[in-house]
C-alpha cells in the first residue's frame, strides 16, 4: 500500500510533466505566430501562466522531497527537481528564441506593409506636387493679369490726365463745336486764374 506521500509525489510529478508540455507547445504556438501583437501577448500570458503553474509544482517536489525521512529517497527526488528546473530553464530559453523569432516575423510583416502603403505614400505625394505645380502656374498666371490690369489702369489714367490737360488748353484734335470751345476756354481761364 502506498503512503499518502508517494501519492502527493507521484501527482506533482505527474503535473509537472502536464505542464511542461503545455509550455512547450505554447513556445511551439508562439514560434509559428506571425502577428497580430496582440496574439503574441495573449501566447506570452498563457506562458506565464503555466511557468507560474509548474515553478509552483517543482517547489512542491523538493518541499517533499526535504522531508522524506529516507537520506536515498531524499537524494532522488533532490534530483528529479534539479532536473524538473533544468527543464524549466531550458523552456525558458526556448522561449525568448520563440518570441524573438516572432517578433522579427511581425516586424518584417509590418515592414512590407509600410513599403506597400510607401508606393501609395508616393503616388499621393506626387498627385499633390503635381497639385502644388498647377497651382503656383495658376497663381503666377493670375498674378500676371493682374499687373497687365494694372498697367492698362494706369495707362488709361495716364491718357485721361493727358486728354483733360488738352482739352483745358484748348488743343483737342477733335473738332469741336464753337459753343464748346468757348465753354472750355472759360474754364481753362478759370483754371488758369
């Protein structure tokens, strides 16, 4: 008949086998993860999860083992726990590479998403350079007509001013009839005066 103590060690043996391949095929799971982040996090936390499980367990073990009253039964199980959390350790490594392979695997993932959405970067860039150039022609064209305007208003002023100067001197080209005349000379010696 076995004591209640073998039994206790044969369960938590019995669990720490249970969880170490529950980690390894979460590292496995997480190995071949391409992303999102977020599926890479929820795998990290099922991990922690079941480290924490089997941490638990192999301390179990050796708190059993410490009290085994037999110094060779004692020694074995010492080492079953030395071994359990050079296995634990060994997971541990397998799992940084894992998250390390994963990672690279979404960055590179992310990366020809950003060269892909670069071509439509480029094309929109080059529609707006393309914009920004008609508008500045269309400016520049604007621009032009209102300086043409421009001088037009100010060569009509000028021939304004130059035609009012000759009709106040009386030298209008134009025949005029002799009551304008008059009336122009009564204001030229008006302005005259």
């Amino acid at each position: 008949m076995a004591f209640p103590q073998d039994v206790h060690v044969r369960i938590c043996n019995q669990e720490i086998v249970k969880f170490d391949l529950e980690v390894k095929a979460l590292i496995q799971d997480i190995g071949d993860c391409s992303g999102p982040l977020s599926a890479l996090t929820e795998l990290n936390t099922k991990v922690k999860e079941k480290f924490q499980q089997l941490r638990h367990r192999i301390q179990e073990l050796e708190q059993s083992a410490k009290e085994q009253d037999k110094e060779s039964e004692k020694q074995v199980l010492l080492q079953e726990v030395e071994n359990h959390k050079k296995q634990m350790l060994s997971n541990q490594t397998s799992w940084r590479k894992a998250n390390l392979t994963c990672k690279i695997a979404i960055d590179n993932l992310e990366k020809a998403e950003l060269l892909q959405g670069g071509d439509l970067f480029r094309q929109r860039k080059t529609a707006k350079e393309s914009l920004a150039q008609t508008s500045s022609a269309i400016t520049e064209s604007l621009m032009g007509i209102s300086r043409m305007m421009s001088q037009q208003v100010q060569q009509s002023e000028e021939a304004m001013q130059t035609l009012a100067l000759h009709i106040l001197k009386g030298k209008l080209i134009y025949p005029c009839p002799q009551s304008c005349h008059h009336h122009l000379k009564d204001h030229h010696q008006e302005f005259q005066s």
